[in-house]
C-alpha cells in the first residue's frame, strides 16, 4: 500500500514579513515545504469564520508525545521547553480535522465544492480565531506519517520545520492529529504571559520531585513563590528559570502554581502533571519554625508559662524516634528525646534583671527510620524581657435572665 508522507511548514514574525505555503503534490517520499513565520504586535486579522468547530480528539497519546518529542529535542539544545496549551490545541486539531474531510494539504483553509477548492482562510486567521493576543506564530503540518516518532525525524529532517521546533521565540504548543495519519503543530507566544512547565510537559511522574521551567528574565522579574493545589505559598525567592520542586505525597492530578512579581508589577502562572503513585516515605512534620515567650521583670513570670509542640510523621505510617539538641541555657525542653506522636515541653529557666530580647533554637533530629525528610528541624526560640505586663481591661458583660 503506498503512503503519501508529505511536510509543509510556516512561521509568521512581523516585521520580517510573511511568505505563503504552497500545498505539495503526493508522492510516495516525504516532500517540504517552505516554513513561514509571523510577528507583528497587535496584529489581530480580520475575522472570516473558518475556525469555529471543536473536533473530537482521535488520539490523544499521539498528541502528547508529539509535544514531549518537540521538548527532548529543545532540551538536549539547552532551548527552554514550550508549554501545551488547550487554544493551540484546538487550532490543530481543526486544521487536521478539516485537511482530511475537504482533502487538501495546505497550510491555509479551504472548503471543497466538488472537485474544486476555494480558500477561506489564511492559516493565521484560523489560528487567531483560537489563540489571541499572540505577538508571534508557527505552524508544521504532515501527511502520511505513522507515528510521533515518524513524523518528528521527518519534521526535524528539514531545516524549515526544525526551526520552528527550535524557534526560542516561542513559548507555548499545540498538537493536532487526524484520521489519515494527518499532524499539525503550532507555536506562539502571547503578550504578557509567562509559562510554567513540569517536567518539560510530560502528562504523568512516578516521583513527587519534579522540575520546573519558568519563562521570565530576571530583568522582568526580581521575585517569585510558589505553590502546591492551591495551598499556601512559600516565601518570596529570588526569580530563577529552573527550579526543582516536591509534590504533595498524594497520587492524582497535581496544580503547581507560581507569583511572579517586581515593583508592583505582578503575574501569575501554573502547570498540572499526573502523579501516579505515592512516596511511602517518613517525613517531620507538625512543628512550627518560631517559639516565642515573653518575661516581666515586675511580676517576675513567662508568658506563656511553658509551650507544648509534637513531633509528627506527615509522610507515613511510620513511627519516629527523634532527639532534640538546642543553643541557648534559658530554657529547657523535655523530654530530650522519645518517639512520636510524644510531645516536647519547653520551659524558661532563672529570672531576668533586665529589658533584652534573646534568641537561642531547638533543633529535632530523627534517628529512626533513616532518611526521613525534613530531618532535621531547627526552630528559633525567642525571649522579649519586658518591665511589665500591660495590663488589659475589658468592659464588664452581665447576661440578665427576663
């Protein structure tokens, strides 16, 4: 049986102009075309009406590994990986779906009467129709490819599309694949929009440490936190491109979101991958990084009297042995060593003569299981030594039964 294998590709920059793609003639061997490219701010082309039908995915593997197989080959280059977004997504989907039904090969759309083609659209007007506020776009079309992985050696083959895979102007991809073995690709980056990417876009891991790719400069951003499924965030870091992170130890779907900020300028990013099975590993947890107390010299007490925290396994079911070690001889904590969920006391020794603040830490270390995370933890332990206690009145209350 002979298999048409046919590749066009285009890419539009402005202001560097635009060049249209031709549809290549069937043939039994790969055939290419030449790439365009598109970037001009603002451009918003005129609406025409091509573009406006959601064609139901046929494979949704194929699609996925197209776009892992576009960042392999970035990453191996040190490129930033491109981000997988729905909107590209739909518009590849269309432009494959409607190459086979209307049976055409070209980059911009047509409707078929008969045995006669008529265009209706430039393929930047469709992809507009789904993707706005773009500064630039890419497309690679392909026929007659069996595989992702066909496909990409016959896309990375030809120096056209295999700039377009390797374009760092772009920032974000969609994939389209359709009966007859008919593959789209587009690239853009939009205004304003700063990705970020887990695991250079693989749907699913099988570990809770992941690395993330941030798209940003530090000339743009001086600062960013993040967060796991909408928990609370972490404090403000400098702004980095890579930065590695855990997942909660939960499987499922996971959201890692970021704030990106400089000045008063903020914005916001996220990413979702699918953790496929949990990490029975023992983890400290369940105390808090500062302890505070307060001494007057007047009534010569603490506030509070002494503080109670519990060392916790928050990974597992594991039991922890720990043992504690602190700077600082004001204060004593007991028990010094034991096994959870035992709770740790710590009180103040000796009195004051005056007004200070000190600052000493306690640290617990686990000692068993090896290797639990978290370990060890040091907390702050801090004393303010004050004349008084200001005292408080609250106004009187009588409840009068009628």
């Amino acid at each position: 049986m002979l298999i048409q294998m046919l590749i066009v590709g285009v890419i539009l920059s402005f202001p560097s102009g635009s060049f249209s793609a031709q549809a290549t003639p069937p043939s039994s061997d790969p055939s290419l075309d030449q790439a365009q490219y598109l970037n001009q701010p603002g451009f918003v082309p005129e609406y025409s009406g091509c573009g406006a039908q959601y064609p139901n995915i046929i494979n949704a593997a194929f699609e996925q590994e197209v776009v892992e197989l576009v960042n392999a080959e970035r990453t191996s280059r040190h490129l930033p990986p491109l981000k997988r977004v729905e909107l590209l997504d739909q518009a590849s989907r269309y432009h494959a779906a409607d190459m086979y039904q209307d049976n055409y090969f070209a980059h911009d759309s047509y409707d078929r009467q008969g045995s006669n083609l008529f265009k209706v659209c430039g393929w930047s007007t469709r992809i507009n129709n789904f993707y706005t506020d773009w500064n630039t776009l890419g497309e690679n079309i392909a026929r007659g490819y069996p595989s992702p992985q066909s496909v990409m050696v016959g896309w990375m083959g030809s120096s056209g599309h295999r700039d377009n895979i390797l374009n760092e102007g772009f920032t974000e991809i969609g994939v389209g694949y359709f009966t007859g073995n008919h593959w789209v690709q587009d690239f853009g980056r939009r205004y304003d929009i700063y990705p970020l990417i887990i695991n250079n876009e693989a749907a699913e891991t099988d570990d809770r440490n992941v690395d993330l790719y941030l798209h940003g400069d530090a000339s743009t951003w001086t600062e960013m936190r993040l967060r796991n499924d909408e928990q609370a965030w972490s404090t403000w870091t400098p702004f980095q491109n890579i930065v590695q992170w855990q997942l909660p130890n939960a499987s499922g779907m996971h959201m890692v979101g970021v704030e990106l900020r400089k000045g008063s300028l903020t914005t916001s990013s996220n990413d979702s991958i699918y953790l496929s099975t949990v990490t029975t590993t023992a983890e400290l947890g369940n105390l808090p990084d500062t302890i505070s107390f307060t001494y007057s010299i007047t009534d010569q007490r603490y506030s509070p009297a002494s503080l109670t925290v519990t060392p916790l396994n928050v990974g597992d079911d594991a039991t922890l042995t720990w043992q504690t070690s602190q700077t600082g001889d004001w204060f004593q904590v007991s028990p010094p060593e034991g096994d959870s969920p035992q709770p740790l006391i710590i009180t103040l020794n000796g009195s004051f003569a005056s007004t200070g603040t000190y600052s000493g830490d306690l640290t617990v270390t686990v000692t068993n299981p090896d290797g639990t995370l978290a370990s060890p933890w040091m907390m702050t332990v801090d004393l303010t030594v004050v004349e008084e206690f200001e005292q408080v009145y609250l106004p009187s209350v009588m409840n009068r039964n009628p």
